[in-house]
C-alpha cells in the first residue's frame, strides 16, 4: 500500500510531495505542488479526496480535490479570513471545518458543501482568549476542545451540534493548569476515556479523565518532556501522538531537539522512558496511518526525519532524513487509489 504525504512548508508557496512505502516508511520525492501561497495546517475528509489547508500568507482557507491516484491537487475554492489560523479540523460528519484562531482569541466552524466547497463565511465564531492554539471532536463528535497557552493557560471545552455546526460551552466552560503550563495541542486515547495534552510553556504533557457523557476534562497527571536538569525559556513542546495499541505517546522539544517517549501505564499514568534526537524545532510530526513509522519536521532545518517504531516498546529507530521546503510544519497523509 502506498501514501502520498504532502509536507505543509510556511516559508515556501508549495506543498513537499513524497509517495510512501507503508512496508518500508521508505519517502520517494516527487514534484512539488505548488501553491499561490504558503500553507500551514491541513486536514482531509475521511476517503481522503478533499484537503483543507489555512493559506498563511494570503490568510484563507483553500479547500482542494485531491486525484488520488496522482496525488495532484485542484483548488475547489477559498475564503478570506480576518486573522491567521494555526489549526484546521474536519469534524466525524464531513460537513464542518473548524479553526482556532491564536492572534485574535476565537474558534470559527465554516460549512462544507456536498462538492467540498467552504462557507464564505463562518456559521460562526466563538470568542475565547488569546492564543487559541487547536481544535478537535471528541470521538462522538459531540464536544470540541480548543487549548489555549500562555497567558490564557486553559483547555476550552463546548458541546459541538454535528447536525448544525454549533458550538455552545460546556459546563464548566475551560478546565485551566494549576501552573503555567500554556496547553496547545492533544490527543485521545485510542481504547480509553483518556486526553492528553502537550504544554509549550511548561514542557510538559498533562493527562486528563474524560467524560465521555458530560464531555468534561480532569486533570490527574503533570510530567515534563524535557531531561533532568534541562530547562529554560529557549524550550518549549509543540506536538503529540500516541500510538495505535494506545500504550505509547511522544511529545516533541524545541529547543532541545528531540522527541520524549512515554509509556501509558494501565491507569493512564505516563512513565517517562527517554529522548530521541530530531531536526532542529521539530513543530510537527505525525504516525503514519498504519502507526509503524513517524516523521517529524524541522522547521529550522528544513528537513523532515523518519523513525521506524519498534513493535511493542515504542523505541523509535532513526531512520532517512528528506529535504523539504522552508519552515515545515504540517505533515498530512492520503491513500494512494
């Protein structure tokens, strides 16, 4: 089985594109997409034909077909927005696009229509705090998150209607740190009523109960990403993943350049089993689809490196590293038909 994996560069008006080998994690280059400006966060519907990305330098959203089988884009349309988004999200249904917006403080949802297109203008906008950071479902699709770090400092929780589009908040509104730990990207548990965030401020990640029927966060776990003795205001975190078995997470360091791994305990409790070395700011990195190999980017060193994930331990072992564009920061995944 075969991927085409486009690289989002943010100092380049083109999307890298490489075919992957799901057997190998081999990357073969292909040519790149180019683009009228330079993108940022993307996401896909379910089958993977559409793709979503937040156009930074022109401030849009450019929704796209996607030929499958050649991995060519074809722009369906774009909306002009107000402020820039580090993050987009397609909702369970298909049917939505939400954005969290970090300069300006809110979380939009647009409309997409049955041929992909996007609203022109949002069904609505939700004001929160400054630094709004990400977005996503639950795996019912009927809450949303939106973390916040520093100075808001708080994970915003809202009931999300996947008939309308609408969001409304939960009770409580947020669930906010005990310390400056500035939240800003999380993950679900694959098997359990757990989430998982990464803290840029704090360098750590923070581990939370979820109520699955209130759709409501606790907070149960603080650990640090960073070695012992290492610390300091150059570092910060920027991206987690968990693994497919749910028994793994890797928090990536800016800074210290490196990826930590944890094992999740029966429990839930992570226990911290050591760093890899990665590309310098490494801001994203994804797990394949199938979760044996993951990819991280450099946006400082404009290269993405690969680790194959050794079955049962998580240990990453370091596998190539590609040349991408300018300031990589999102890898997105689509099955080749």
């Amino acid at each position: 089985m075969t991927y085409h994996v486009y690289v989002s560069n943010s100092g380049s008006e083109f999307f890298s594109h490489f075919l992957m080998d799901e057997d190998t994690g081999r990357l073969e280059a292909q040519a790149n997409i180019a683009l009228d400006s330079t993108p940022g966060a993307a996401a896909t519907n379910a089958d993977g034909s559409r793709l979503y990305v937040s156009l930074r330098s022109s401030k849009r959203f450019g929704s796209y077909a996607v030929d499958r089988a050649s991995g060519a884009l074809t722009r369906i349309n774009a909306v002009d927005l107000h402020d820039g988004s580090p993050y987009v999200y397609t909702d369970k249904t298909d049917r939505f696009l939400l954005a969290s917006y970090y300069g300006s403080g809110f979380v939009s949802v647009h409309g997409i229509d049955a041929d992909g297109a996007l609203s022109d203008e949002p069904l609505q906008k939700v004001e929160t705090e400054g630094h709004a950071h990400s977005v996503q479902t639950d795996p019912s699709n009927r809450f949303a998150y939106v973390p916040h770090t520093n100075p808001a400092n708080a994970i915003y929780q809202f009931r999300f209607d996947a008939q309308t589009g609408q969001l409304t908040p939960n009770d409580p509104p947020k669930v906010q740190p005990a310390t400056p730990e500035g939240p800003r990207h999380f993950a679900f548990h694959p098997g359990r009523d757990l989430v998982y965030s990464v803290n840029e401020n704090g360098c750590t990640v923070s581990a939370y109960h979820f109520d699955a029927e209130r759709g409501t966060l606790e907070s149960f776990q603080v650990i640090g990403t960073l070695p012992e003795g290492v610390g300091g205001e150059e570092h910060t975190t920027a991206e987690i993943k968990i693994t497919r078995d749910g028994q793994h997470l890797y928090a990536s360091n800016r800074g210290h350049e490196s990826i930590a791994l944890f094992d999740i305990g029966g429990d839930g409790t992570l226990v911290a089993r050591g760093h890899v070395a990665t590309e310098a700011t490494p801001r994203f990195m994804d797990l394949d689809p199938a979760g044996r190999f993951l990819y991280a980017a450099g946006q400082k060193s404009g290269k993405m490196a690969s680790y194959r994930i050794e079955a049962g331990s998580g240990a990453l072992e370091p596998m190539a590293v590609y040349e991408v564009g300018d300031g990589p920061l999102w890898i997105t995944f689509v099955k080749q038909a």
